[in-house]
C-alpha cells in the first residue's frame, strides 16, 4: 500500500502528460505539500508561468466548494489563460493505464510507469511528427464541427474600418465579435482559444483562413514544444555509481504494506 501522487498536464491534442509522478506512504497535508513543492522547484513559480492547478480531490458537492473564490469553480468567472475546456479529468485517464503496474514492489512500478511513458511519448512523436495541418489533429475535427455550426448564424459587418467587428445573429440571439482582439461576447473563444461558431461565421464571412484565429497553444506548434523533450533513460542496478551510502535494504514489513521509505521516494519525482 501507499500512495501514488502524479501531476498531469494536458497537451495541444487533449491527451494527458505526465510531468511528475511519485510515492508516499500516506496520504497527508506534508505528503502533498512535499510533493507540490518538488513540482514546483521543477516547473517554475506559478505565478510566473501562470500555472493553473485542477485538483482531482472528490469533495464534490456545493458546499464544500462554496468556501472558495467562485474564478476556481464557477465557468461565468474563470481566467481567459487556461484556454481549457476539456472536462477529462487526466489524473484518473492515467491512473487507468497504469493501473497493471501499481500492484508492483515500489521500484519496479516506477520504472514500470517510466518505460510506458517513454513509449506513450515516442507513440506520440511518431504519430503526430507527419501531422500537416497547422493545428493539432483533436483541435482541426472539433474546429470542421464548429464550422458546420456557424452557418447557422449570419455575420453582419458593423462598420469598423478594420472590417473586423461582426454583429452575428441567429434567431432572436445577438452577440458581438471582434476579430482583432479574438473575442466574442459569449466568452467561448476568450476560454477555450478555439473561435466559437459567431466567431467562425464573422470569419467565414470575410473568407478569411479559421485556424489562422485559434489560439497556438492548440496548434501543432505547441505539440513540437511539449514533445521536444524526452525522459532520461534510466540504466538497470549494476550500472549503478557505487556511493558510500548504506546499501538500499528491502522495506521492513510496516513499509511493505505501507510503500517505501519516504527518502527512497523523494528520488521519484521526473522532470520533464
Ligand atoms: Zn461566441
């Protein structure tokens, strides 16, 4: 038993990756806080990179998270930055695909968990280095259906001499779209980066290219950057330096049902 904590980010083609994984005996506040603390020695200050954190704590109801500001909970208040509307939660799509290995002894399911994220991320290199489009290939099938969508919504120049502000209209619904700044006043595009269907008639109106206002952390850019780095190899125990540092024991039996030695596990944390 214990506990295996990861941190899992999302990549351009809404697939997960992970940037850190590693294991504590129990799960408590030090735990965590040890853990989020290596993280962030490793990925930089929040408030520098503009970091956004989604917990996959299960508290659930309204209750609970009323005790917090509504821009963490509530959609009408969140930051434009994510531009994340994928609602996937990545920790339990992960924990999933690993879920053979975390029976192991603690060494072997780490590099068990290693050695499937090394190939999941060479899988993805071979898959997506080919990709011609200019967005990534979930972003282009989620923007054709959007396109399809927006002609259902007429686009009216209102008149700016940049030609770039629509009203767009449907029925009796009415919102504004600025094709300068990439808004619209629904809010969609500001949060998801992807042009919402008024945004997509303004812009099929001017016959202007789609994919040239969807935001590049969407694009296939941005997948070349996440992939560009890869997970150092890791040779097997006879290869090991020998250090004057006592020999690495087997868990006493307290350890065996409850992990590893707190220590040994602090080595586990990856960086990307
Ligand atoms: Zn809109």
């Amino acid at each position: 038993m214990g506990w295996l904590l990861s941190a899992v980010f999302q990549d351009a083609n809404n697939q997960f990756y992970v940037v850190a994984y590693g294991v504590v005996r129990v799960e408590t506040n030090d735990a965590c806080k040890w853990f989020l603390t290596n993280l962030q020695a490793d990925i930089g200050d929040e408030t520098n990179h503009a970091w956004n954190f989604i917990s996959d704590q299960q508290k659930g109801a309204w209750e609970y998270l009323s005790k917090f500001e509504p821009e963490t909970w509530v959609k009408v208040y969140f930051s434009h930055g994510p531009k994340v509307d994928n609602l996937t939660n990545m920790c339990e799509v992960f924990n999933a695909k690993i879920v053979n290995y975390r029976c192991k002894p603690i060494l072997t399911m780490c590099e068990e968990i290693r050695c499937y994220l090394v190939r999941r991320m060479v899988n993805h290199k071979r898959v997506l280095e080919n990709h011609p489009g200019k967005l990534a290939p979930v972003q282009q099938k989620r923007m054709e259906k959007l396109v399809t969508l927006s002609t259902k919504w007429t686009a009216e120049w209102v008149g700016d001499n940049e030609r770039k502000r629509f009203e767009v209209s449907r029925k009796g619904s009415k919102v504004d779209v600025n094709l300068i700044k990439y808004t619209c006043s629904c809010n969609r595009w500001q949060l998801t980066g992807m042009p919402c269907t008024h945004a997509l008639a303004a812009i099929m109106k001017r016959r202007d290219r789609a994919e040239d206002y969807v935001h590049p952390w969407l694009c296939m850019e941005s997948i070349k950057k996440t992939y560009s780095h890869c997970i150092k190899l890791v040779p097997s125990a006879e290869f090991w330096p020998q250090t004057n540092y006592s020999q690495l024991e087997p868990p006493s039996s307290r350890d065996l049902l409850a992990g590893q030695k707190f220590t040994t596990d602090r080595n586990i944390l990856l960086s990307h």
